[in-house]
C-alpha cells in the first residue's frame, strides 16, 4: 500500500511539473499553448467548456479547463492545465466566446 502511495505521490510531482512549464497566450481571437510546438484554437470555434478536476487537481486546488470546438474539428480538444483560479478564468474565456461569436 505504501509503494502505491508513493509510486502515485511521484507520478503527481511529475505530471505537474512537466505541465507547470506550459504557456498560454490569449489573443483577441484565439488562445495558443506554447510548449515545443504551437497550438491554438479560436474563440468562435468553441462550443463547450469544461471545468475537469482530478485528484491532483484537487491536491493542488487547481482545474484543467477542456475547450471543445464544434462537430466541424471532431476530436480536438484544446486544454489549460492546473489553473489556480479556474472560475474566474473559465467565466472570462465564456465572455471572450460570446464576444467572438457575436463579431462572426
């Protein structure tokens, strides 16, 4: 039980440490994850947000916010991790979304 407890101890540090390092740029149009590659997706485009919390997540009093866009992209799933102030973020990205889609 104390291997596990630590193996899962160990796997948390790591998994956040490797995505404390992430970078997100918010744009008037589009939010982009810069890390070794550049990935963007635009405010239009989504349809659904989600607010996910994990075990770690709730460790750290963090979020992972999932932006879903439209059937148009299937399968792409554009996500901000370990988000200290999740809800205040998560509300400005809906106002950002709403505002986009009022310009298109």
């Amino acid at each position: 039980m104390m291997t596990i407890l630590i193996l899962f101890a160990l796997e948390t540090v790591l998994i956040y440490s490797k995505n404390a390092r992430l970078t997100y740029y918010f744009f008037e149009d589009k939010v982009t994850e810069q890390n070794k590659g550049a990935k963007s997706i635009l405010y239009h485009a989504i349809e659904n947000i989600i607010v996910k919390r994990n075990l770690a997540d709730k460790l750290f009093d963090t979020a992972t916010i999932i932006l879903e866009p439209g059937l148009e992209i299937k399968g792409f799933q554009f996500s901000i991790k370990f988000i200290n102030n999740y809800s205040q973020l998560y509300n400005w990205i809906g106002k950002l979304v709403e505002r986009a889609k009022k310009m298109v």
